[in-house]
C-alpha cells in the first residue's frame, strides 16, 4: 500500500479553507486523534462534500465534527440499534450508547439509520462525496461496509473514501483486508495515523514528480 505523509493532504486543502472547528479530545477509546481529525476535515474540504455517510456512529463526536464544519451539507451516519449483538457490536459500543454522549451539535440535517451494517442495503440513499468507515472491524464488517461504500460513492476526482484503525494491532482483520484490496484500489496510509484513505485527487497530487 502507498504510504503518505499528512502534509500530502493538508496541502490541498483550497485556500481561504484552512480554518476548521475541533473539539478538545474527550476520555473515550477508539476516538479519532486530533491529527486524525484535523486530516478528516482536510479531506473533506479537499471533496467540497455536500453530502457526508459516517459508517459507525459510536459516541456522536465525529458526526458531530463533520456537520459543525460542513453546515451546508446533508450527514447521514450509521449506528447500530440499541442492544444490539453480533459481529459489528464492540463492548464500547454497547457500554456506551449515542443516547448517553454530548450530542449538542447534531441537528436535523443528520440522518441516523439504526441496523447492523451486514444488514445494510443503500439502495435509494443516493451519492456520497464524503464516506468515512470506522464501524465493526472485523473481517465481514469491513468488507460489507467497503463494499457499499464504492457503491455509494460520488464518481468524482473529488469525492472520498477514508478507513480508521489501519494498523491497529486490536483490529488485524481490517489490516489484512486492507491490504488485499489495495492491489485493486489507489489506498494511501497516511503515516502517524491510523487512516487509510482513497481520494483521486490525493493520489495524482502525491504521484506527481
């Protein structure tokens, strides 16, 4: 897989659209870190998204972030239902429930749809020019979110897909799977993350001499 480095993303950010919103981290496993999400934002900059699909809600801070910072557009994130068991399910999740977390900055233009994400079908939904993955992180979870990622996606240079917790020793299924698509897909790990992304833009901006 191409390894790149944040610089390579930070330096297509449009100018006049460097300055983001960004909460001071809380104490819960499996958030983002701050460069993480300051590279989520640059992206999403980068896809002039107007409209974002969030696999994995978790604890709301990162739809949160993402509909903060791109008020125009229409978010959708995908969580499972409450009680909920099975392969997608982490103790986290499960523990801690999006009805228990800070949720001040979700409004009405964020859609939230309650299955597993095996179960998921997003026929209808429409295109996505933003799509961020960081939901169940075993093997069928990632393959089934994948997959219906690329069916979703905006057919834009633009348009973005990003994974988190590549290289996450907890999660080597999603690792390997990773790396087996990659010969088939244009993936870039973003070094000093945990973030895999694929972006046309990004990748001909990086293969440039």
């Amino acid at each position: 897989m191409r390894r790149i480095r944040p610089h390579h993303v930070f330096a297509l950010v449009p100018a006049g659209q460097e300055r983001v919103t960004l909460d001071l981290p809380k104490q819960f496993v499996g958030e983002p870190l701050m460069l993480e999400k300051a590279l989520l934002l640059a992206l999403l900059r980068i896809s002039r998204a107007r409209r974002i699909f969030e696999f994995g809600t978790y604890l709301g801070s990162t739809t949160a972030m993402l509909s903060l910072n791109a008020p125009e557009a229409e978010v959708c994130t995908l969580d499972l239902p409450a009680g909920a068991t099975g392969s997608s399910a982490v103790e986290e999740d499960k523990k801690l429930s999006l009805s228990r977390a800070p949720l001040r900055k979700l409004d009405g233009r964020i859609q939230r749809l309650l299955c597993d994400s095996n179960e998921f079908e997003p026929t209808g939904l429409g295109e996505f020019d933003f799509i961020w993955i960081d939901g169940g992180h075993d093997e069928r979870t990632v393959t089934s979110d994948t997959e219906n990622a690329y069916r979703m996606r905006r057919p834009s240079p633009a348009s973005v897909i990003a994974w988190h917790d590549y290289g996450n020793s907890k999660y080597p299924e999603l690792t390997r799977y990773l790396e087996g698509i990659s010969a088939a897909r244009p993936l870039m790990f973003v070094e000093e993350t945990l973030m895999v992304v694929d972006c046309q833009v990004l990748s001909e901006h990086v293969a440039r001499p």
